[in-house]
C-alpha cells in the first residue's frame, strides 16, 4: 500500500464510519490518529502493509512508546490509540487490504483504577442552592435528574421534552436516540423557564445557539468547590439510582452505555451500606457474640 492508496483507504474508513452512524467528533478523533501513525510509518520507509507480522509489530509499538516518552501521553490516551489502529486494521483487513490485523498482539499498558468523585444526594443540593441565577441552577439540577452528559445537555431542544410525560428525548453519542426521565419538580422549573417558547434550544447562548458546553464547565469552575465539574453530577446520578434501585441495567440504559462494563466504574458499594453490613455480620461489632 503506497502513499496514495494509503489516503484512499483512509477515505473509504470515513466513509464506513459514516455509514456505521458514528458521531463526527468520534470520526475526526479517528482520522487523526491514523493519520498520524501514516506519517509516522512513512518516515521510516515502511507501509500499512507490511505491518502484518510479529516482527513488524515492533513498528507500533515503537509509535506508542514514542507518543509515550516525546508527548508524555497517559495510559489511558494510549488505550484509546490503540483502540483506534485497531479498528481501523480491522478495516482493512475485512476489505482484504492487510493479511492480519497486527495491532491484536500489541500489549496494552496498564490504567491505574482511580475512584471516581460524586457527591451525596444533600451535597448536590446544596450546589444547587449556591447558584446564582435560575439558569445555572437548573443546568445543575437537570444533568442530576438525567444523568446526562454536558453535550446531551446542550442539545436539548424544547420540542424534546414531553412535559406531559415528564420525559426528554436525548441524542446520545453516536446520535443514538434514549428517553430520560425528570422528576416533577424538576419539570415544573423546566415549564417556569421555557416560559412561551415551544421550539429551539431549551438552554440558549449567544446569538440565539444552544448553550456551549464550555459554558456549562465554566460556571462550574466558578460556583462548584474544587475538582466537582458536570460529570461529578452525572456520576452521584448513577450512585444515587444504584444505591436505590440495585438495578444496573437500568443505570446503564439512563447513562447511555453501550456496555455495562463502562457503567459499573461509576458504581461502588455505599458507606453506609458497608457499615450495616459490617455491623450485623461481623462478630467483634456484635457484644452477644463475644465469648463465643
């Protein structure tokens, strides 16, 4: 594959994608990395065909430990990397460009479990009540009784919501289309500030667009203490629902996961919850079952 096929097929992967109903922003990120890694590869003589076998793999591995020691990227950045080459092999080799998709030998480095911040259902209130003004109180409000993502936020148009049913119909990633729910108070406040309108953004910026999601994350930066941003609501959304409900599946489907592995990062056992546990369980914390 020289360099001028090489952009063809790069041309025919947007495409795929495209047909495949992924989001633009996922297909810019995507046409990027493989662009880069084409350069990368064309630097040193070599071609996306001849990354094919065991010994050729050094090739990607070389690109990620480069991105690695000459830009500093976290694990986590390069899992994404690889996922991307990955795909795109895949690609290639079902269109029988490439003998084998070389990056499935690649091991991939390891991320660092982090827990994940969120507040107490009180805590969240409290924010609520420290905003300013109505619009940002209710930008807080809603990404907690929806568990929405900023950008989906952002997105909402009055014509989605059904006042009625208490549900807004919300264009997810890769514009798949969920129903979330809103509580009836939240949807009291929503009807107070749409006020006469009855189409556009329900949140509107500057020059009548729909709110910016910068907007929504400086406001956090401004009024919410330290490290609590917009997906710190979203993740106590997801704790709250779970702790109440035991029900993953529905968490998931709320979230607009497309696996529930990608939920259960948000979930963990509840203090309160392990205190009870270890109270009546344990046999130090119970006075009867001492001497026994």
């Amino acid at each position: 594959m020289d360099k001028s096929s090489f952009v063809e097929w790069i041309d025919r992967y947007h495409s795929y994608m495209q047909m495949r109903n992924y989001s633009e922003k996922t297909i810019q990120s995507y046409i990027r990395v493989v662009r880069l890694f084409g350069a990368y590869l064309i630097d040193r003589g070599a071609t996306f065909d001849q990354v094919g076998g065991a010994d050729d793999r050094r090739l990607i591995t070389g690109y990620l430990s480069a991105l690695s020691q000459e830009h500093g990227y976290s694990a986590k950045t390069l899992h994404r990397i690889i996922s991307t080459l990955s795909s795109f092999y895949r690609f290639l080799y079902a269109q029988g460009a490439v003998a084998v998709n070389p990056v499935t030998g690649i091991d991939r480095p390891k991320i660092k479990r982090q827990e994940l911040r969120y507040l107490k259902h009180r805590q969240v209130l409290k924010l609520i009540e420290s905003m300013p003004s109505v619009r940002d109180q209710l930008v807080v409000r809603m990404i907690y009784a929806t568990g929405v993502r900023v950008s989906e936020l952002c997105g909402i148009s009055i014509e989605h919501i059904d006042f009625d049913d208490l549900t807004i119909r919300i264009r997810g990633k890769g514009d798949k289309i969920r129903t979330v729910f809103i509580d009836e108070e939240t949807c009291r406040l929503m009807e107070i500030y749409a006020g006469d309108r009855i189409f556009g953004p329900f949140f509107v910026g500057q020059q009548g667009h729909p709110l910016s999601p910068r907007t929504v994350q400086h406001l956090f930066e401004v009024y919410a203490p330290p490290g609590v941003t917009p997906h710190t609501i979203r993740h106590s959304y997801a704790s709250e629902l779970y702790k109440r409900s035991k029900n993953l599946r529905v968490v998931q489907e709320n979230l607009g996961h497309s696996s529930i592995k990608t939920t259960e990062i948000y979930l963990h056992t509840d203090l309160d919850e392990r205190q009870g546990v270890y109270r009546t369980y344990f046999p130090l914390s119970k006075q009867d079952d001492v001497n026994t």
